[in-house]
C-alpha cells in the first residue's frame, strides 16, 4: 500500500479496502523502523492518530454533495450559520419522522414540563425514556431542532404536509410557500409538481425573514416563476375587519380529535370578535384529496427514485453478475420499506394498462381540487382555516402500530391538498392541550399571496400567545434561554 | 352568521366528512385509509414479477405484497369522481412560459467532484458491470426467499 501513488490510495480507502487508521499506522510502524535514516526530527503520533480517526468518520459518512442547494447557499450568503443537518422520515416519506435510518426523532415536548406535570412523572432522568413522542413528520428533526432552541430557523421539505406537520406537533411555525416561489434546485425531488422547501422557525417575522432572503427566481430551477420578488417586513394587523376567512366544512372530520376541533372553532369566533367575516366555504372533492395524492406521489417517486442505482452516487452493493443485478440489490439494501413499498405501487399506477385509469385520472381529479380552491377564492375568501393534524402528538410506540402508508394517510389529511393546487400555508401554534402538547392551526392563502397569508398568520399568533416550552430539566444551565425578555421581544412591535 | 353556521357544522362530527361523491363509490371515505373487504383486488403474479424488473426493487415478503394490494384498493377510490371533459392537471403554473435560460455554458468541469461520490472508478469513468443480461427467472418460492 505505501508504494502506491495518491490516486491509488485515495482509491483503495473509498473502496474500503485500508481504513484511514491502518495506513497511517503502517507509515508509523515504517517511520519506527527507519529511524536510522534521522529523516525525521519529530514524529506527531498522536496528531497522525487523531486525524486517521477523524478521516475515518468523513468515510463512514458516505455521499457528501458536491455542491449546495440553492435554498442553502442563498442563506450562507445572507451570512447563516449552518449548525447542521437535521434528521428526517428516509426520503421524506413518512409523517412520524420515524423511519429514517438514524433512527426515530423524539418530541421535545416529551420533555417539558407542561407535559410531564400533566402526566404526573417524575423528573427526567428517574423514568425511563420508553413513552416519548413523536414529532410529525417527514421533517421532524428540523421541528425538533428549532422547538429545543438549538437554532433559530430550519429548513424542511413540505410535498404534501411533510413541514407543517411536525410544525404542529412541536408547536413551531411552519411555513409551505407557494411552489414556483423558492428554489428547489438541491431539494432530491419527490415529487416534482409539488415539492417545496419549507421554513420552520419560532415566530411568524422569523419565517417572513427567512421566506424573504430564499423567494426568487433562480435560473437553475426552472420551476421558479420570473416575476419579482421583494423581501418585506411583515405589518402589524390591528384591523381585521376587512378579512374574510373560510372554514371549509368537508375539513370537518369524523377522525378529528375534539381538542383539535374545540380549538379551532374556538379560532374561527376569535376573529369574528374582532370584526372579520367569517363563513363556510366548501371543497367539494377533498375526501378523494389524499387518494389523488396517493397515486400522483407514489408514480412520480417511482420514477425520482429510478436515479438511485449505486453507479454515480449512493450505496452501491458488491454483486458484479450484471447491471441489473447490481441496481436491484443495490436498491433493496439502499431503501427501506416504505420507499421500496411506494416505487412498486407508483410503477403499478404507471403500467400500460393502469396509466390511464390510475395515474391520468388522479391528474383529473388534482385539476378538480385545484378549481375547488380557486373558486373558494373567488367567492372572496382571503385565507382558509383549518386543522393542520388530528390530534397533538402520540407516543411512538403507539403510532408505530400501524403502516406508514396509513398513518402517511392520517398525518396529511389536512396538509396535501395544498400541495395539489400549489398553494401557500402555514401552520401556527395555538394552545396546549390537555395533556399540555402543542396544537396547531393552519391557514391557507392565494396563490403568491405569501406575505399576505403570513400577515394573518402574525395577528393570530399574538391574539392566542401561545406558551414557551419548557425544558429547564433537561437544559440545566441554560436557563437564561427561558427569561421572559427574550418572550417579549420578539412581540414588541 | 358565522357563529350560526359554526354551531350547526362543528357540533356535528360526522356532517363534513362525507364529502363529494357523484357516483357511489366504494366505502366510507375516512381519514384512515383502511379499504373495505370487498375492494381488496389480488395482484397477479406474473403483475408482481413484471413491477420487481420495471422498478429493479424486491417486494421482499409477502406483507409487502399485501400493502401492494391495499395501496391498489385505496387508489381505486377515485373511480367514484366524475372527471368527464376534465383536462389532466400536470403543474399548478400550467398558465405560465417555462423558463429557458440561454444556450450559453456558464459552468462545468467538474468531473473531479461528480467522481468523488462513486463507489468504483477508473480514471474518468464510472465502472459499471456488464448490461444486457436480464435478472433469472425466479420462482415464487425464490421470490420471497431473499431479503
């Protein structure tokens, strides 16, 4: 190995076939014995070691991108800090944030002692950690990340509620803007017609901020649309009379907790209160919503998923016998369940023989609950209230009783209808539950009408003053987090 | 007026739920996804062996089979819309020019980055094992034994 060139060895410690730490110390052991030779005047053992160790973790970690999304560099260039990468479902498929392959994310609201003074534990540490919550998902970790204070903003996926889920759950903000308006060059496509980037943060100014620097066009994807975009500072409503807010009753489920439902209504008299007009409206198709987006998302990963083969990037298995062989073993190592589960069904939808009544039909039926929303707005509605979830956080041992795909099913109920007609929303805090777990209310808005949904969003946010979580047990000195200025400022307008 | 309607729509669970439906369709259109009994269609098998080489990905077991099945019976509930002279929706931005930047190369070179992410590589190519040869027949003991 030592008489190899650079090229070589470089080859030879991807492939696994010497780790980091066994060259260095084959070119220790040799350094030892030509001591003779007095080439060397210090010998940095240790430091060798140290940087073998860390070269070792840089390998393990697998594919590092070789260029950065567009939605990161415009941060980076804002001058963010990136703190790191958040965990999430494998591919973002999933509302639990539990099937990744870094394992599952847990809720820090599990932690808080809204939670645990509700359930009557003990304090953290004497129980054991076996009935934590999940986040939502698929972008659980980023939720996570930013509920626990551990960075001020996250950037998420939202295809069909993957953002504003776990915002729920976790009791942040959760922002889907409208597709065409942020970037989704670097974002690994799902589903190209409705993937987003999403925007997790604290407060609805944080989101705005963040929606500010990433909204525009950019040449590399050409999904974005051309028209120009202004950062701005949101208002601060104090007149809402001239709002008109629906409630679309077909959101009214059977399955919809009464705490969600409570809340919610409670929402819908807060703005009339205060002078808005507030009506029912009705989306006629949305109990076929989550079937329509069912097919379109299970066809078009299908065919997404078609670039993982092992060749260019990724995992690849050591099977030589042929292309074929090499692609299919390499795709069931590579994948779980669930995203090997969603290739077959998306590539059945797309047989010949299904394509028309299957896939064709479910663009039919997108088209219809696209039209649902647009006349919803043109009867006058300025933003939509609904539910984001069914209900506040479960245990994971209990949401992992059922299949993804049912629980996929249950988690977006409320969320990928949006995602159909393009539209922007996001998902706001209101209120703890009984048990003392963030609830959250979503609100949609018109097509590129961000600013506008986002001002709502604020009046909302400061009429309900939704509880900071508390953490202290598990943060311990950090409790100059949690002084109430750091509450107040972000309110003082 | 809100608070009139509110009352009427949010006091009674089970009013919005049922939706729209101009046809009869399958079962109840809850939020859990579950099909009834009478909607799960079985996948042939040969349907099955044809999806493993269309996607180059294994069911693996026969639970995954199953889910197959569910996901089919689930999807068939959209047969109960009425979709007659609706056009197929592929974008939400259908109304608007796609965007074609000039034919101009701005950026490039970079085989050394793209190389760095694969597995085996010779010089400037990517190494591949040999095509054309299809995956064996297997049979649907076979079919289920590798996971």
């Amino acid at each position: 190995m030592l008489g190899r060139t650079l090229r070589e060895v470089s080859v030879a410690l991807k492939q696994g076939q010497i780790t980091p730490t066994e060259l260095c110390q084959e070119c220790l052991s040799l350094i030892k014995k030509t001591k003779f030779l007095n080439a060397y005047i210090t010998v940095s053992e240790e430091v060798a070691l140290k940087q073998a160790e860390e070269s070792e973790e840089r390998y393990k970690k697998g594919y590092v991108p070789p260029y950065n999304a567009t939605v990161v560099q415009k941060l980076l260039d804002q001058g963010a800090l990136l703190m790191g990468k958040t965990n999430l479902d494998e591919f973002a498929m999933g509302s639990g944030s539990t099937d990744g392959v870094f394992g599952p994310v847990k809720n820090p609201w599990s932690y808080s002692k809204q939670y645990r003074e509700k359930k009557k534990q003990k304090p953290h540490g004497e129980n054991e950690d076996t009935n934590w919550l999940i986040t939502g998902g698929s972008s659980g970790g980023s939720a996570a990340a930013v509920s626990a204070f551990t960075c001020f903003a996250a950037l998420g996926s939202d295809t069909g509620g993957s953002t504003r889920n776990p915002a729920a759950l976790c009791g942040v903000v959760g922002l889907k803007p409208t597709y065409g308006l942020v970037s989704r060059h670097g974002l690994i496509p799902l589903v190209n017609s409705m993937d987003v980037p999403g925007i997790l943060t604290r407060c609805v100014d944080d989101a705005a901020t963040v929606l500010g620097v990433l909204a525009g066009h950019d040449c590399k994807d050409s999904t974005t649309v051309q028209d120009p975009v202004k950062s701005f500072i949101l208002p601060s409503l104090t007149d809402v009379s001239k709002l008109c807010i629906g409630i679309p009753k077909e959101y009214l489920v059977p399955e919809l907790s009464s705490e969600v439902q409570s809340l919610w209504s409670k929402a819908a008299k807060l703005f009339e209160s205060e002078g808005a007009k507030v009506i029912e409206v009705s989306l006629p198709h949305t109990s076929y919503s989550i079937v329509c987006y069912h097919v379109l998302c299970t066809s078009e990963v299908a065919s997404n998923m078609a670039r993982f083969d092992g060749l260019e990037y990724g995992h690849r298995c050591d099977i030589n016998v042929s292309t074929e062989a090499m692609y299919a073993a390499t795709r069931r190592e590579g994948f779980n369940d669930v995203v090997r589960g969603r290739i077959l069904s998306g590539n059945f939808f797309l047989l010949k023989e299904n394509y028309e009544n299957y896939f064709i039909k479910a663009q039919k039926v997108r088209r219809l609950i696209a039209n649902d929303f647009v006349n919803v707005f043109n009867s006058g509605v300025d933003v939509l209230l609904t539910p984001t979830t069914l209900s506040e956080a479960v245990p994971y041992v209990e949401f992992i009783k059922e299949d993804n795909r049912t629980r996929s099913a249950q988690g977006d109920i409320f969320t990928q209808a949006v995602n159909m007609a393009g539209l922007p929303a996001v998902s706001v805090p209101m209120a703890l539950s009984n048990q003392g777990l963030p609830i959250g209310l979503q609100f949609i808005g018109r097509a590129f009408c961000d600013q506008q949904l986002l001002t709502v969003a604020k009046w909302f946010e400061k009429q309900v003053q939704f509880p900071i979580i508390q953490l202290q047990e598990i943060m311990g000195d950090c409790s100059s987090v949690f002084e109430n200025d750091l509450a107040s400022v972000s309110l003082k307008q | 007026m809100w608070a009139r309607a509110a009352r009427r729509v949010l006091r009674a669970p089970g009013g919005g739920g049922r939706g729209f439906a101009s046809k009869a369709g399958g079962g109840g259109v809850s939020a859990g996804g579950e099909a009834a009994p009478q909607e799960r269609g079985r996948v042939p098998g040969d349907v099955i062996e044809h999806l493993e080489r269309l996607a180059l990905v294994d069911f693996g077991s026969r639970e995954a089979v199953a889910r197959l099945e569910k996901a089919v019976a689930f999807a068939d509930r959209l047969r109960a819309v009425d979709t007659d002279g609706v056009q197929p929706m592929e974008s939400v931005l259908e109304d608007r020019c796609l965007y074609l930047r000039p034919d101009n190369v701005v950026e490039g070179n970079c085989a050394e980055e793209l190389l760095q992410n694969a597995h085996r590589v010779m010089e400037e190519y990517f190494v591949a094992p040999p095509g054309n040869i299809t995956l064996p027949k297997l049979d649907e003991q076979e079919l289920f034994s590798k996971s």
